[in-house]
C-alpha cells in the first residue's frame, strides 16, 4: 500500500458501497438462477451470470481503488455501466417479443449463443427510454431529481475520458504517487456515479421483473412436503428489501413510490 494515499481516501465510504452492492449481486445471482429465462433455449437463466460478473466488476474496481487507481477504475465503472443497460435491455426485450411462431427469441437467443452481437449502447438506450412499459420510471430518472439525462450524460462521458485519457488531468488520477487535493473530490463524485448506475438498475430490473424479488419460503415449502402459507409467493428476499430501504427509499423515495404502486410482491 503507497503511504501518500490518506487515511480519508482508504475509509472513503465507497468501499462499503462497493462490498454492499457486490453482495446484493451475489445473493441475486443465486437466488433468480432457477427462473427461465422465457426466450432463449438456455437451461439457466442467463441473467444469473450477467450479476455474477458485475459482482466481479464491483470486486475488480474496490481492489484497483484500493490501490489508488482511480483512472482505471472508471474503465471498469463503464464496463459495469455498459452490463447494467444490457440487463435492462434484454429483460424488456424479451418480456415484449417472446416468438409468436416459436418460443425463442432469436435476436436475444442468438446473443447467448455467441451467433449475434447486441445492439450498441445507444440503441439500447434509446429502446428503453422510448418504451411504454417503464415510463413511469424513466420519467423519473431521465426527467427529475438529480437523473436528469444530462447527469447520465456526463456519467457516460466521465467513463470515456477516463478509458481514453482524454484529459491529462485523467492521466494523473491514476498516478498514486502524487498528493492531489482533488484526490477525494474525484472519489466523492465516481461514489455518486456508481450510486447513481445501481438505483438505475434496481428500479427498471424490478419494476420489470418483479418475481425476482420473492423470497426462497415458497419453494421451501414445496421442498420439505409442506403447503405454503398463503401469499408466500409474494413474500419478498430479505436481502432485496434491506438494500430498497437503505439505498432506494434514502436517495429516491419518488422512485421507490412508484415501485411500491406497481407491483404485488410485499415489499415495504
């Protein structure tokens, strides 16, 4: 560990952000893996392995900031950035274009299969905030508060700069042998873009799939011979309702509102 790295940036509150939001993907990656993915021929749902690799990302960026390297750090928050999009993307996709003639959906179903490529950033973009279904949330996150699209905007270029040293100020802040004053200014601000590319995610991915909320109770049931209690189908993950409250409800509760209206699973 370089000793010109204070103790202010080792404690900054985004390596508990990063631990945090790592293990909610974990915990997700386990507990949706026996939903299929209504679609694609693939055995397991494949979104399984998209929150196992963004538990990867955020593990890979908490180490590289660690060591001081913010500059690559916001290379891998685009990588991250670029997944969540993806996610959103393909789940809305396939909830309005499941195969009329057949069960597949070959354009997401070829992607899984490495036979096509998806669509660029900006073509998913577009898809998702031009659609009916999550209006109500993209309102929201594009239009109000502090997700105005111009905020996004600048989170996306903030990535590039940093991936294409677009600035010689960029070059530096990857250089943990030099003392900058703006060393923490830069980490409160990659805090608040990572801050802001979670709730993004949590409020589209649940607003479309709110079954991926439900507890594992149901099925226990099931499992041991037991009949269910009633509407422990609707019964919400302990882990899903603990990160609406701190991080949901906290920064948005006109998001987690919305949410709330919207949905029949018993989150609070």
């Amino acid at each position: 560990m370089n000793n010109s790295l204070e103790k202010e940036y080792l404690e900054h509150k985004v390596f508990e952000q990063l631990k945090e939001y790592s293990m909610f993907y974990e915990s997700l990656s386990f507990s949706i893996m026996n939903w299929i993915t209504t679609g694609t021929s693939s055995l397991i749902n494949i979104d399984t392995y998209m929150y196992s690799s963004m538990k990867g990302t955020l593990e890979s960026i908490s180490d590289i900031l660690y060591k001081g390297r913010i500059n690559d750090s916001y290379s891998l928050l685009r990588k991250f950035y670029d997944l969540v999009v993806i996610n959103i993307y393909t789940n809305l996709y396939l909830d309005e274009n499941i195969g009329i003639d057949n069960f597949i959906n070959n354009k997401i179903n070829n992607w899984v299969k490495g036979k096509e490529k998806i669509p660029n950033f900006g073509i998913m973009s577009e898809y998702i905030i031009k659609n009916e279904k999550v209006k109500k949330i993209t309102r929201l996150i594009y239009e109000d508060g502090n997700f105005k699209g111009s905020d996004f905007e600048g989170l996306r270029k903030r990535c590039n700069d940093h991936t294409h040293y677009l600035y010689y100020h960029n070059i530096l802040s990857n250089d943990n042998e030099i003392h900058s004053n703006n060393r923490i200014l830069t980490l409160d601000e990659f805090s608040n873009d990572l801050k802001d590319i979670f709730i993004l995610h949590f409020s589209y991915l649940f607003y479309i799939k709110e079954n991926y909320m439900m507890s594992s109770d149901y099925l226990d049931y099931l499992d041991c011979g037991l009949e269910p209690e009633d509407d422990s189908q609707y019964w919400v993950a302990p882990f899903i309702q603990n990160i609406f409250d701190k991080v949901i409800k906290t920064n948005r509760p006109d998001i987690s509102k919305i949410i709330l209206e919207n949905i029949s699973m018993k989150l609070e």
